[in-house]
C-alpha cells in the first residue's frame, strides 16, 4: 500500500500539471468535426493551443467565448451564444464541446440555463449536439479534465440513428481510451479490436484527429476521430472496456444508460495486462460465437506471434533495466501503467509525483507517491539512474545529469508524438527498447 | 488595476492608433475579441512576454494552474546568464483559496520562493480568478517587500482586461512604478542608450549588439531582452530610449520623456536599410561627429561583407513571392528585409498597423500589393492562391495553415528559432529563406498517389460500368 503525500508547499514551482479544460478540449479533439469552446478569457484558450500545437505539431482548432471583465460581470450569456453562431457559420461543426475556466466558475454562471435560452432561441441549432461539461482549471488535472469530458460525451443525447439496415454488420465494442494514450495507442488498440473480427467505438479516438496526417483540405474543425453518427450507436455496444481507471465512471454511466457490461483494464503495456486485453476480446467474440461449436477461444496468429516477440525483448533489456532505479512524475494513469511495467522488469522505483488525485495512487509499487511539481522531483530523484517525465523536466534532469525519458504531455522537443506507440505487445517492446538503449548509450 | 488606468492606456498618446481622426478612432488598441473567433492572447499573456525576458528574477503567477500551467517555459527569450526566468512559479490556487481569498497563500508563496531561490526581485502577476475574487495583489505585494527587503512587484494583467497588447504595456507600467529609477548605474557615458521592447527571442540581440560597441554606442539598459533586474532599475539614466517592435512598451517611451527627460525614437532591427537607419538616427540624437563618422564607417564595412554574402541568396530569392501576415511594426520591417533580398511582397498583414505602419506598407507594397485588414487561415490561403505566392511568412500561430496546405512557411514570430536581427540576421534569414523555397520537400508532398491521378479516378468511375460499355469509353479517350 502506497502513502500518498500531498506537498505542503504554497507555491507550485516547475508545475507538473496542466489545466483541466486543456485535458477536456483533448478528449473532445477526438471526435470528428468538432470544435472544443472555451468559456473564459481569450488566454485560457490561446495557451491551450500553444501547449497542444507544440506538442503534436498539428493545427488545433479551439475557440473562445473571450470573456472580458464587464462580460464576466454581467454573466456570460451573450458571449456564448455569439461564440456558438460564429462558429456554426465559419466552421459548420457536427459538434461543440463546451467547457467552463476557472474564471467563469468562480462568476458562478448557470451553464445549463444559458444553453437551454439559447436553444429556444435558434431552433436552428437543434441538430447541433452540444456536449457541455464543467472543468474548473482550480480542481484537478489534465487527466481529470479529460475524464470529465469523456463523461459528458457518453451522457449526451446525440438523437437516434438514421436507420440503415446493414448486413453482417460486426459487433461492436466501445473502447473508453484514457488521457494516457496517445494517438499512436489509440491506432494501436484499435487495430487490434479490429483484428477479432470486432468494431472499435473508441471514445474519444485522437488517431483520426492529431495522428498527424496530410489532408486535402484546410480544417477549421477536426478532420478525423469518432463521428456523430458513431456516437449515435453508442447503445448497440456488446461491451465497454475501459482502458485507464479514470475511465471508470464514464463506463458506470453506460452501463446505467444501456445496460452495458464493462471491464476497466488500469494498464495496457507489459505482458500480463496486454494478455489480458486480448483474452478479454477473445471472450467477447466466443460470447458471440453458437455454442454448439464451443471450443478455445481463437487468438490471431500475429499476437500470439508478437507475444513471443516481447517476451523475447523482455529477456534482451532485462540485462540493461534489471536494479536501475527510476524517478518518474506523470499523471496517474500514466504513472501507474508505467511503474508498474518498470517493477515488472526489475527496475527500481527511486520516485512518484504526481499531478491530482486517484484511487490508484495508493497500489504503485512503491512505499510513497507525491502530489506535487518538478520542483519535488528534483528533490527526489538525486541519484536515480533515469527520469521520466514531460519535456519540462529537461532542466532538472540536465541539472542533476541524469538521463530524460519524455512521457505525458508537453512534448515540445521530440518528433512523432502523434504515432508514437507504447501500449500493447508491440508498444511495450518500444518502450522496454528506447530505455535500454538510453542505458546502452551510457555504458551502464 | 483601476479603469481610468486601464481607459488611460488605451488612449495612450504615443501610439499613433489614437491620431486617427475619423469616426471608430482607436480601433486597434480598444477593439474587443470576437466570441468564437478571437484567436490572440489575454493580457497576462502580454504582460508575461514582455517581463519574463528579464533573466534573474522569479515571476509568480497568482492563480488557477491553468495561467502557468499551461504556459510556463515556453517563451523563446534566451539568456547570457541567470536562468530563474526560464522556472513557472504559480500559486495554483484551490477552490478553498477562491472561497476564503488567496492572499494568505500568495505571500506564503512569495516566502517560499524567496528562501530557496533568493531571487533579486519577484514579478508577481495577477489573473482573472484572483482578480475576480478581490485579491489585493498591491498590498501582499507592499507587505512582503518589506518584510523580505527584496522587491516584489504587482503586475496588475488579469487576462480579461483585454489583448496581448494591453498586457504589454501593463508590464511597462509596473517597471515604470516599482522599477525604472530606483537604483544607480556605475557610471554612465554620454552615449547609453535604453532597447526598449527588445526580447532576445533566438538570442537576436546577440546579432545588434557588437554593432553598438562597435560604433561606440553603450546599451545602459535592455527592456527587458537578456537584462538582469539591476539595470532596469537604473535606465532612468539613459540618454536616448530606442523603441524596438515599437509600440508594445510605447507608454515607457513616452512616459520615461515626461519623468526623466528621455527622447525616445522607434526603431527596427530587421534589413539592411532599417538596420542603417537605426544606427544613424541614434548617432543623430545623442552623437558628436566623431560617432557618426563611426558609423558610417561601420555601415560601409558590414555591407560589403553582406554583399558576398548574401551574393549566392540573391540570386536564388530574386523575385520570388512572399505573403506575410503578422503583427504591427513588422508587417513593414520585414518587408523591407525580404526586398533587400530581391524578394517580393506580395500581400501583407495591416490588422494591427497604425495609420504610420500604413503609410510605410503602401510605400513598400507598391500599386498591386494586397493589404490584409482581417485574415483567418482561409483567407491567407485563398491570398496566397491568388497571388501564386512561393511561401508563407507569418507567425507560428499559422504555421500549419500553410504546411498543412502544402506551402513552404517561415515563422517570424515569438516562437521562432532563428535570428534575424541585424546584418547578420539578414543573412541567417536569407538561409532560411533559400532552405524553406527550395526544399526538395515540396514536389513530395504534392505529388498524388498513382491512384489519386485523374487519369486512375476515371477509371475509378468507370468501375461498375458494364465492360463493354467501359472498353468503349477507355478507347474513346485514348
């Protein structure tokens, strides 16, 4: 069991953190057709984009409602409904998703009342969902950012489906895909779900927006990721895996909305959890299957295949990770995933900080994890052999000579965050690689 | 922050935006962003961009993560020494903070970083959720100056006061109050002058600098630019203020003139003609015919050494077409760089230019030259595409609005990496320039898949055409 310590410091130096409306606007980046609108001042959204513009080197459609001091006074009503109209005429969106800042939080305005009036005064915006979700940047983290949004994607009425009557149409599975992924995860787990002869409902699905791809046309919105029409099938789920424990409540909601079963898998690299992501998809499709002709579930050649494969790496970079002690600072989702893969190998973890709360923090591998900044970092990790953590740690990891692994967000000094991939058989083998070649690199 | 300060400097006397004499006068500075399709910056922002640059102080942000959070460590200002700019201090205030205020936790913060840094002075920067809740940044901040006999200074830039714009000479009043005047240089030299609005962005002061001490022109005070705190306190000394990117830190200018006598001229670093101009008006203002001499002398020298150099560029970038959109001063002065180059300008940005920017644009531009008032990422590319522009000149902001377009693109903003401030600086862009048009990129990224060609599309929509019917029409357009 993990002691949590919360720093005790008043000051935040070198945050670790990011906002939560940075991590909700990211989910809803993983929808197609979307512009993600910030209800706040025009900063809260231009930082936003800076971060995520640097990070995928993509452009990154966000808006704003740009609060101003009189406007937040008088409350936010008009700025809302002039954002919304702007934006349907510019960039004709499928979708908005709407957050609140910290500013328009501490006001205090009634979200759900202004979207209500302003619905019933354009009538004309009622095929436009619009997923609303509340994101004080004063309470959480990206990840909580983002958790939340995932929520209020899979709560939101998207109307029904125009009915198309297909033939031999593939059960589907929704895939709740945590802020620890990237969209080179995402791409990965999608094709392996698509590999049993299932169809990935991925919510949110970064792989089609910030994978980093060439269009033919200039996007104003999203250009890619989960549809509207997708979402509006969002009831014909066979079943809801999880991927992240703060993906939990949002596979409750759908569980409570249309009766669907689910399984939250905490982590996704290393042997054990990735075998038991493909045996779960190898259960659904037997579930399936007439049980007349009951036998073993039939795995994919290619992963039993790519199975041995890590097992092979885990025996060639047990040598180079096997004693090494490790520091890291990510969110906990992330956090989690990794130490543990880290334990797996034999490393040893120096120290854990973390960014916001979680059930989790209290089974790392370790006696304690901290709530805190790089700062605290910087104190703990003296020593380690390795550090892992966003581009921000540069500094400290320069300072102390220590080598830099960069996980999380921002990433604003490495190319190919879009298709980066560390989850899975094959992403484990990534990961487990670059680390033992960063100790190779050393002479260690 | 009070109103009338903030209507004050709207209205600020300096800027030429307010000599407009028609109706809808001011418009620039005073103009409200557009829910849903304001793109810029708050006031923070502003503020942040023009006090982070100074290197050994600790600027504390008071506020949700969100303001440094999401910001910290990404500005492009580079230092010869301290590195303490380079760290995000932030109060990361709770839900707890904003129901019982924040100040208890702000000066507790301030304590925290004075004890472990001992930094010569804390910028301390509010922001709308601290304002909102009625924290009284002047007060903690008067409280801990002195109790810490270090300088804590208030900079009063809630974000939803307004643009970038207004956040920069926000930063100017604060240096104003609580900075500039309150310490003594060493010993001063009829030739200091002060670079105001200057932020070393890629080290471009690097490029400027010999060229001052060269000619014998000392730089007393970089605002802010690879300074340290000290000598911002002491640029009530100098003799002549030169405004760089001018109009940011314009109320410095002009107020530094009221209170201490300073002239100040606006400048720009960017081409050779600009580059000349700049040394010669300064050896005008405070020279004696010895350092004009200098001058030109100097002038002479770095022109034919760029006239080899740039040689090879000249004839690779002769009459290639350029779009630049980007802000204010260098909507012009980089224009006159690209045509020292023996480029062209086709179209430029006039979104934030005074009625002076204008009138140098027009100059510039010439009769066919397209002026973008407003521009989104559409209309840059449908300008470009009128045009037939070579590439893109902008700031990152656009960066892929041209990339993802397929279009060769050069940022000359504040996340850009490269120098191009003074003569050396032309030559770095004239690289960068030659690098960006003729990568061999370009055919690339343009070329269709052999199944994307017209020729595979047709038979793409002949697919499920009976075959004879198919055989037919095959025949006839061969």
């Amino acid at each position: 069991m993990t002691t949590v310590t919360k720093s005790k410091k008043s000051v935040a130096v070198n945050p670790l953190k990011q906002s939560p409306p940075l991590g909700a606007a990211l989910a809803f980046l993983g929808l197609k057709g979307i512009v993600p609108l910030f209800h706040g001042s025009q900063g809260c959204t231009a930082f936003a984009k800076v971060l995520l513009v640097r990070h995928f080197r993509e452009a990154i459609p966000l808006a704003t409602t740009a609060m101003t001091e009189v406007s937040t006074i008088l409350g936010g009503e008009d700025n809302i409904e002039q954002a919304i109209l702007t934006l349907v005429e510019k960039a004709q969106p499928d979708l908005i998703g709407l957050l609140t800042t910290g500013l328009t939080e501490t006001r205090g305005d009634d979200m759900n009342g202004i979207l209500k009036s302003i619905r019933q005064r354009h009538p004309e915006l009622d095929s436009l969902p619009i997923i609303f979700v509340s994101t004080p940047d004063y309470k959480g983290a990206l990840q909580d950012g983002f958790a939340a949004a995932v929520q209020s994607i899979v709560s939101t009425d998207y109307g029904t489906p125009v009915e198309t009557f297909q033939f031999n149409s593939l059960p589907q599975v929704t895939i709740l895909a945590g802020s620890q992924l990237s969209p080179g995860d995402v791409e990965e787990i999608k094709e392996i779900v698509e590999t049993f002869g299932l169809k990935p409902l991925m919510i949110p699905d970064l792989s089609g927006s910030v994978d980093g791809h060439l269009d033919d046309d200039y996007n104003s919105k999203t250009p890619g990721g989960t549809s509207l029409e997708q979402l509006q099938q969002l009831d014909r789920s066979l079943f809801t895996i999880a991927i992240g424990e703060s993906m939990r409540p949002a596979a409750e909601i759908l569980q409570q909305r249309f009766g669907t079963e689910y399984e939250v898998i905490p982590r996704l690299a290393g042997l054990a959890p990735v075998d038991s992501f493909i045996w779960q998809l190898a259960q659904i499709i037997d579930a399936q299957t007439d049980p007349r002709f009951l036998g073993s579930p039939q795995i994919p050649a290619r992963y039993k295949r790519q199975r041995r494969q890590l097992q092979d790496a885990i025996l060639d970079t047990h040598f180079y990770l096997g004693g090494k002690k490790i520091s890291l600072a990510l969110e906990p989702d992330l956090l989690y995933q990794t130490i543990w893969l880290l334990k797996d190998m034999g490393a040893e973890i120096q120290a854990a900080v973390t960014t916001t709360k979680s059930p989790l923090l209290k089974e790392l591998a370790i006696d304690n994890v901290t709530i805190g900044d790089l700062e605290d970092l910087e104190d703990l990790a003296v020593g380690s052999d390795l550090i892992i953590t966003n581009s921000q740690g540069k500094g400290l990891a320069d300072k102390l000579n220590i080598p830099l692994y960069r996980m999380g967000y921002p990433i604003y000094d490495r190319l190919g965050n879009g298709s980066r991939c560390l989850v899975g058989y094959r992403g484990t083998m990534q990961f487990l690689f670059d680390l033992g070649n960063i100790f190779i690199e050393l002479g260690h | 922050m009070t109103k009338p300060k903030i209507a004050d400097l709207l209205n600020e006397p300096g800027c030429e935006h307010n000599h407009k004499k028609e109706k809808g006068k001011n418009k620039a500075c005073t103009q409200q962003a557009k829910p849903g399709a304001a793109q810029g910056g708050c006031a923070f922002d502003g503020a942040s961009i023009a006090l982070v640059p100074i290197t050994d102080a600790a600027h504390l942000v008071h506020g949700p993560i969100a303001c440094a959070g999401n910001s910290w460590g990404s500005r492009g200002s580079l230092s010869s020494g301290a590195t303490t700019y380079k760290m995000g201090f932030t109060t990361d205030i709770s839900e707890n903070d904003i129901v019982f205020g924040g100040e208890k936790r702000l000066y507790k913060a301030i304590a925290q970083v004075i004890k472990r840094y001992h930094p010569p002075a804390v910028f301390v920067y509010s922001t709308c959720v601290t304002a909102l809740i009625g924290d009284d940044l002047d007060a903690v901040c008067e409280a801990a100056t002195k109790k810490f006999a270090t300088p804590i200074i208030p900079v009063n830039s809630p974000g939803f006061v307004g643009s970038k714009n207004l956040g920069n000479r926000l930063a100017g009043e604060s240096l104003l109050d609580y900075v500039v005047g309150t310490a003594e240089p060493e010993y001063t030299t009829p030739y200091d002058i002060n670079l105001i609005g200057e932020y070393n962005i890629a080290g471009e002061l690097w490029g400027v600098l010999p060229l001052f001490e060269k000619v014998g022109i000392r730089v007393l005070s970089k605002i802010t630019g690879d300074a340290t705190f000290e000598e911002i306190r002491y640029a009530h000394r100098a003799k002549l203020n030169v405004m760089i990117c001018s109009k940011a830190l314009i109320n410095m200018g002009r107020k530094m003139e009221e209170r201490y006598g300073i002239p100040y001229i606006e400048e720009s670093f960017y081409g050779v003609e600009d580059m000349n101009r700049c040394l010669r008006n300064i050896a005008q203002k405070i020279g004696d015919e010895a350092l004009k001499q200098r001058v030109e002398t100097v002038i002479a020298e770095e022109i034919a050494k760029l006239d080899i150099a740039l040689a090879p560029y000249r004839a690779r970038l002769k009459d290639k077409k350029m779009v630049l959109y980007t802000g204010g001063v260098k909507s012009w002065s980089v224009m006159s760089a690209a045509q020292d180059l023996g480029m062209k300008v086709v179209a430029t940005s006039t979104k934030k230019s005074t009625e002076e920017d204008k009138a140098k644009i027009k100059k510039l531009l010439g009769k066919d030259g397209i002026q973008l008032a407003k521009g989104n990422a559409q209309e840059i590319l449908r300008v470009i595409k009128k045009t037939q522009a070579d590439m893109l000149v902008a700031g990152g902001r656009n960066q892929y609005t041209a990339l993802k377009a397929r279009i060769p693109f050069l940022d000359i903003n504040q996340e850009r990496h490269n120098p191009y401030a003074g003569y050396v600086g032309l030559i770095e862009m004239a690289k960068e320039f030659d690098r960006a048009l003729h990568s061999p990129i370009w055919q690339q990224v343009r070329q269709p898949a052999p199944w994307e060609t017209e020729e595979s599309q047709e038979l793409e929509v002949l697919k499920d055409t009976p075959s004879d019917i198919r055989s037919q029409k095959l025949e006839a357009r061969s």
